[in-house]
C-alpha cells in the first residue's frame, strides 16, 4: 500500500470540520435524538471515557494474552459477532481480552446481553482526536477489527500511528456506498489504504476496497460469517419461542405470517392484504417506530386489537384467538417470532430501503418471501433464489396465502432455503484464523503492541 506521512495538522483539520458539520446539522440531529429519545446516551463513552474499572474482572484478563477489540455498529453486526467471539475463545483457550464495541444504544444492549458476564463492552467513541486517543489510551488493544466496514479516518489513523493492527472483517463495500465514496476518494483512500487487513464476503467487495485504495495482498474473501451465525436449528424446539407465543396469546393451531425488520410503507401493505383468518405479526426494524406502527395497524384494522409484545414483558399472558394481529415491540426476540411462523416476509424489500436479512428464517427451515429490493443482501439473497429456496414478489400477501394453501410448496421452498445455509458456513473460522495470523508477530513479541509495525503516517 501506498504509505501516508504523518500531517500533525492533520487531526486538527478533521475535528474542525466535525465540529462545524455538527453546528450545521444540529437542527436535524437534535430533532431527531428528542423525536426518539436518544438523546438519553452514554455522552462519556462517545467522547472516549472508559468508566473506572470496565477493563477489569473479565475473561482473559491477566493471562497473558491479547487484547482483541470488535467493533460492531448495532444489533445485527452485534448478532454476527456470536460465533465468532465463541471460536477466539477456544482458539485462544481464554487467554485473551475481547472488547466489544458499539455505536447505537440497541447495539450497546445487545453486546451487554450476549457478552456483558464475561468480556468488555463498551460505546465506540466519536471521531474525534481527544475522544479517540482517551479510548485507545485506556483499551490499549492488541489488534481491532471491524465488522462490515466502519472505517472513521481519525481512529484508523491512530491506531496505525500506534502500530495496532486494524483491519475489516466480514467486509461489505456496496455498489450504492461505493459510488458514494469514490465521490471522496481523496478523503477516504488514507483510511482503505492503512488496512492491515480486509476479510470480505465476496470477489465483487475486494475488487471495491482495493478500488478504495487497499493493498490487494491484504485483501481476501472469506465469505460472510451470518451465514454461520444463522445457526441451523430446530425451530420447534427453539428457547423461548412456545412463552413469546403464550405471553402475546398466538392460537398455535392457525397460520401466522410473521413480517421481519418492516420499514416505512410496509406495514400498511402488508396489514391491508393480510389473508382473511391468518394472524399477522409485524417486527418493525426500528424501536422508534414501534408506536407508529401500532397506530398504523389499529387504524387499518379498526376491529382487531393489536397484541403488543410489552403489554406481555412481565410475565402476564393473553388467552389465544382474541386477535389477528400482533406486534414485536422488543428487541432481541425476532428469531423466536421466525420459529413460530408458517411463512416468513423479510422487509424493508419493499420500499428503497435495499432489504434485510433472509438467512435467519432459512436457516430455521422456513418458507421466506422477500420483496425485489434486496440490494444490501444480494448475496445472501442470490444464494437462496439459485437454490429454490426463496420467493421474490412485490405481492408477499398474495404470494404467503399460495404457500399456506400448498404445504408441500411451503416445505420444499423451506428444505432448499436451509440446506443452502449449510452449503455456505465456515466463514467464522476463516475470520478466526486470520486473527490469529496479524496477531502471532505482536503475541510472540516481547515488544509493546504500541511500538510493533510501526509506520510513518
């Protein structure tokens, strides 16, 4: 790769403009952060504060080992991290620190539910200079890897200037972003370029990050690793999923459509064609959106009253067959809500929002129809398509009561869909030899990590 020297004028500049962009924006960003209520965030962590005594009394601490940071933007990054996280701990027989990372609170939750009784989770800092020495100063990682892409040019700056390996792994770089960024590539080439490495799902993602500026020897396709992450199980014996059915009082004994990740528009195309007799449960992708959409079904559906999932958090339970309707508002529940469906629609393939992910249901041996804007997902979609395993239709109503009518149909497009989940996992161990590999020079080392492959910026 081409090397970068290092322009002390350089973090100034960036955080000068962070700061005007965010002077500018604030109108829309503060709008939005009390529309929702996020404003009611770790402001500490996202300016680099480590609290006192987060980096102690977890798994691997003390031993030896590295430390590994992760960084995942939110839930559905946080969820392919499972998997991986469990195969360092047994390549590394628990001799090592995992830090996990995120930036949205939902993601912050999920890390804390998956991860929070054994290893580090903590908010990933803003991108300015002070947030992310402070951050780094404190963490002092052996090595950082992010999921899918992530990259913000003041910390992949500092963590080369501190010859702390950062890479990708399960790399995207879509047509839409790519295009984007090739706008600024000026601006953004130094980050691609400074790479130690990048793990990508496909041939198309490595010919754009090398496009990006990545130096082509570090660049290499792994596959994605939520195609091992969609574990292949059983669903009827899926934890948890018979109390969801109980406590929101779904009649077992009738056909429900469950509607995965909706966006904007959806829910009332999907509620208006809904199948006469066939309960319908919607799983909105934001939590934000959770009281609109309920108004939105009430309005369509005047005489059906909607069964939301948090009228039922606390162990209360409704009688089955008292409605139709139902609406996950919680998070961390939709592989249950997918085990206890007779057909899956994944949303946000309606409208141009680019799709949401179809691998979670398939693996679960359902019956999945997604809508023809799947772009983000191409992939993952493209797989299932070649191998009968999903519908694509722009009428998903029309298309579930086809497939609750011919069981048969329901189960072959079930059966394909799964098996292709199995033709496609192994990606995780991939990702976990690669670690290992960037490490060993850094492990074996009696140097500091901070003073290892150091390079002039």
């Amino acid at each position: 790769s081409v090397p970068f020297s290092y322009n002390p004028a350089m973090p100034l500049l960036r955080d000068i403009v962070y700061s005007v962009a965010a002077v500018l924006s604030s109108p829309v960003w503060g709008y939005h952060l009390l529309r929702t209520g996020k404003w009611r965030t770790d402001w500490a962590g996202r300016f680099g504060k480590v609290p006192a005594g987060a980096l102690n009394g977890r798994a691997g601490e003390a031993q030896g080992g590295p430390t590994i940071m992760i960084h995942a933007v939110s839930v559905g990054e946080i969820n392919a991290t499972r998997l991986l996280v469990r195969q360092l701990e047994e390549a590394f027989e628990g001799k090592c620190r995992l830090v996990i990372t995120a930036t949205t609170n939902t993601g912050i939750a999920r890390a804390t539910e998956l991860y929070g009784d054994r290893h580090i989770v903590l908010r990933y800092p803003l991108d300015f200079t002070l947030s992310v020495r402070r951050f780094l100063d404190a963490v002092k990682p052996d090595l950082v890897a992010l999921m899918e892409l992530e990259l913000w040019p003041t910390f992949v700056q500092e963590c080369d200037r501190r010859g702390i390996p950062i890479g990708v792994i399960n790399g995207r770089l879509s047509e839409r972003s790519y295009k984007r960024y090739r706008l600024i590539r000026a601006l953004v080439r130094p980050s691609f370029a400074r790479l130690k490495f990048a793990a990508v799902q496909t041939k198309d993602y490595a010919e754009r990050f090398i496009g990006m500026g990545t130096d082509p020897s570090r660049v290499q396709v792994t596959d994605s690793m939520k195609w091992d992450t969609a574990s292949v199980a059983d669903a009827a014996a899926m934890p948890g999923a018979s109390e969801l059915a109980v406590a929101m009082g779904i009649d077992r004994s009738r056909p429900l459509i469950v509607c995965g990740s909706t966006g904007p528009g959806e829910e009332e195309l999907l509620v208006a064609a809904r199948p006469q007799g066939v309960q319908l449960m919607i799983v909105p992708r934001k939590p934000e959106r959770f009281n609109e959409v309920a108004a939105t079904m009430q309005n369509l559906e005047p005489s059906q009253s909607i069964v939301r999932r948090t009228e039922h958090a606390d162990g209360t339970t409704r009688s089955p067959g008292g409605s139709e309707l139902f609406l996950l508002d919680t998070m961390g529940e939709l592989r249950k809500a997918y085990a206890l469906a007779d057909v899956v629609i994944v949303g946000r393939s309606f409208i141009d929002l680019y799709g949401s992910d179809p691998m979670e249901p398939a693996a679960l041996a359902k019956p999945v129809i997604i809508g023809p804007r799947y772009g983000d997902f191409r992939d993952a979609v493209e797989t299932l398509k070649a191998a009968e395993g999903i519908l694509i239709t722009d009428k998903p109503c029309e298309a579930a009561s086809g497939l609750l009518a011919d069981r048969d149909a329901a189960r072959r497009l079930a059966d394909n869909g799964q098996k292709a989940i199995l033709s496609r996992q192994g990606a995780t161990a991939r990702h976990v030899k690669l670690i290992r590999d960037v490490l060993r020079p850094e492990v074996n080392s009696a140097a500091p990590a901070a003073t290892m492959n150091r390079r002039e910026d």
